[in-house]
C-alpha cells in the first residue's frame, strides 16, 4: 500500500518509502531480528518436510496420500513400483480398482474412523495385500486427506494354501490305508 505496510505489519516501503527519513534505529532492529526469525523457522520446516519426505521414501510398504476429492496427491517408493509412475493427481479408482478399498477411502473421507480393507493384483504374479485407510488431520480443500498403508500378505496367504493342499493330502493318504486295515481287521473277525 502506500504508507509501504503490508498486512504483515513490514513491506517495502518501509525501507524504501518517503518515511525512511522518520523510522528508528529499532524498527530496523526489529525488523533484522523479524526476518532472521522467519528464515529459521523456513529452514526447520524445510527440514521437516525433508525428513518427512525421507522416511516417506523409504516404507517397505506400499503407502499413497489421496486428497479430499480422492485424487492421488502423494506415494512413496515401493508404491510407485507396484503401481507405476502415472499415479500422481489420478483417482483412487483408476490405481486400486478394488470396492473394498474404494469403500473404506470414501467413508474415511466423509468423516469416518480408520478402516481395512483387503485386495489382491491379479497381474502375475498374484499378490495379497491388506490395506488400512486412515484419516489425516487438518486436511484442506484439496489437500492431503487420508493415508492408504498397504501390507503384502502374498507370503501368508501362500503359506495358508501350502497347509491346507497339506492337510487335505495328508488325510487322503492315511484314509487309504486306513481303509485296508478296517477291511483286513473285519474280514478276520468275521
């Protein structure tokens, strides 16, 4: 504005303006110690968003950040390699093409609790994952509004198939066997 005041309470004017003449030794005081103030708090934050961003990176799991509209606003490493690089600014439906999944994320975005959902990826080979779906606080229009974790249970749920074809082999095999000797012990009591 003219008086060189911004609604930050300093704009250029201030140091610029047909006013230089009449401020103090302390407004520029206050404005150094101001300035150096902020620029701390921009580095700390920097900082944050760096380490953030750095542990974000490097989940073992699969983890996508959608906003409020459900669009895809974040991913970290390992789900770019299991969903590609195309992800970002996409909706949710056109990544995970899962009901479950889709359900859980839209009833966290209207206002609901956390929730999990589980799916699978039939490109081959076939994967399993669990995935939880929580809120992310303070979210904004457009913004960051929920956290998908995705677990791969592929592992588990192979080891749970080997132990029933196990199982269900097994008790085939000894009821064969089983059947010869019922058969042997009645023909001699007979």
């Amino acid at each position: 504005d003219e008086s060189g005041v911004s609604s930050y309470g300093w704009g250029i004017g201030m140091l610029t303006g047909p006013t230089m003449a009449a401020r103090s030794p302390r407004d520029f005081e206050t404005l150094a110690r101001t300035t150096g103030l902020l620029r701390d708090r921009l580095r700390r934050v920097e900082a944050e968003l760096a380490g953030s961003n750095y542990l974000l990176a490097r989940l073992p799991e699969p983890v996508l950040i959608v906003n409020s509209r459900r669009c895809v606003a974040l991913i970290n490493t390992a789900a770019r390699e299991l969903f590609g690089e195309d992800v970002l600014c996409r909706d949710l439906a056109a990544v995970l093409r899962d009901k479950d999944v889709l359900r859980a994320t839209e009833a966290v975005l209207g206002g609901g609790a956390g929730r999990m959902a589980e799916f699978q990826i039939s490109v081959p080979p076939m994967r399993h994952f669990r995935t939880r779906v929580e809120p992310l606080p303070g979210h904004s229009e457009g913004g960051f509004a929920a956290l998908l974790t995705m677990t791969d249970l592929t592992d588990l749920k192979r080891v749970e198939q080997m132990r029933a074809d196990f199982v269900a082999n097994a008790s085939h095999e000894l009821r064969t066997p089983l059947s010869t000797l019922l058969g042997f012990i009645e023909t001699l009591q007979e």
